[in-house]
C-alpha cells in the first residue's frame, strides 16, 4: 500500500497554492531526471481558496461575464492557469483537493487517474445519500447528467500532468455560495446548473466531516496511506 503525505492547508489565497504545487511538481520531476523516482513521495493537500475564477489554458475569455474592474469590485481574484478545462470558480464553503502524484507509482494513465477522482467524489457524496454521476465527455461529478433540464455540476475537476506527476485536481462544491457561478459560464458549458451539498440536502453540512469522508474515500480507491505531519 501506497504512503502519501496529506495536508490540509486551511484557508489560502489561489497564488500561494499555485506556487507550492509547481515548487512540489519540479521537485518530483526533477528526481526522476536524476533517476531517483524511488525519492518520491506523493502528497494530497485539501485547501479552502478566496474567491477566485482560474481559467485552464483550453478555455475562452467570454466564458468570464465580469470585467476586470467588476472583479475587482467584488473581490474576486482571476487567473489563467496550467491546467485543462475552461472556467472555474473556487472559494469559502468549497474542499478544494490538489494531488501531487507520481502516477508510475499507481497507474500511468490519465483516463484510469480522472475516473477514480470521479470515484473518490461519487463515493463521498453517497455517504450523503446523494445520488453522483459521469457525464459522458465532461470531466467531473455530476447529479443526474441524464435528465434534460436537471443536470447540475457539484464537482469539478482539471489537471495537468509532467513526466506522471500531476498537480491541480478537484473541487467540490459543500456549502459554497454559488451565486458567484452567476459570473461564469462554469467549464463553459451553457445551459446545465451547478449544485452543492448543502443545496442537495437543504442543510449545512460540517466541512471537517466531509474532508474525513473524502480522504477515507481517497484510500479506499487508491489504495494508499494518508500520514500527516
């Protein structure tokens, strides 16, 4: 069984987490260059982020429906980052997790990486009894992708990849405030609504309850240890 250090980084701004991904992405690569992959330790960090749109490098502009300066007004931060997809929006009342795993210690398959991403999520949310799904084509989590009309989005998720270590990864929606979704097209798809689990359930729900479940769920489908520092 696989070890991977876990660290939850609280509430922190988008920037700083970037950066600490990329630092842990370089360091990895850097010892499979050197022929030292067996160095390796795969991480997991769980992080809560101001308000911020990040927009992946396949994505467009138009799918941000605020100006720069209207941003600003509301305090919300905007990046174009590394990973794949379009629009997205993280911030309080959302578990956002960032892997940085070396894959050729699992599985080098992207596919095989997102689907059991997708599971970790689709196990945690029925823990709740709520009911999550594949959309076919989309990436992410879904409550039910099938019904026109009633597909709504309560997971996404965006990676990049160097030498099989990924970074960036999933963001789950909890007790956000999903109004700011407003000011997206989310992952520039039109036309289908996103969700939390407090919408879902018509509660709150604790957040220290909801990281316990998704790390017992990150075990049980990676096969691994979670230590902490």
């Amino acid at each position: 069984m696989a070890k991977v250090q876990f660290t939850d980084l609280g509430r922190v701004s988008y920037k700083e987490t970037w950066d600490l991904q990329e630092e842990r992405l370089q360091e990895k690569t850097a010892l499979k260059r050197e022929g030292k992959s067996e160095q390796i330790t795969s991480e997991l960090f769980f992080v809560e982020h101001n308000p911020v749109f990040t927009l992946g490098k396949s994505g467009h502009e138009e799918n941000v429906l605020l100006s720069e300066e209207q941003l600003a007004k509301k305090g919300i931060e905007y990046f174009h980052i590394n990973r794949g997809g379009d629009i997205t929006y993280h911030g309080p009342g959302q578990i956002v997790g960032y892997p940085i795993f070396d894959l050729e210690q699992f599985k080098p398959d992207l596919g095989w990486y997102l689907r059991s991403l997708e599971e970790v999520i689709i196990l945690t949310l029925a823990d709740y009894g709520i009911v999550g799904d594949r959309s076919k084509g989309e990436t992410g989590v879904w409550i039910e992708p099938h019904r026109k009309g009633y597909e709504r989005k309560i997971c996404a998720m965006g990676i990049r990849c160097s030498r099989w270590v990924t970074m960036h990864g999933f963001a789950l929606n909890v007790n956000t405030d999903l109004d700011y979704f407003n000011y997206i097209i989310p992952c520039g798809i039109q036309g289908k609504q996103v969700t939390s689990i407090k919408k879902e359930l018509g509660r709150e729900v604790s957040m220290q309850e909801v990281k316990l479940k998704i790390k017992h769920n990150f075990c049980k489908v990676f096969a691994i240890e979670l230590s902490e520092l």
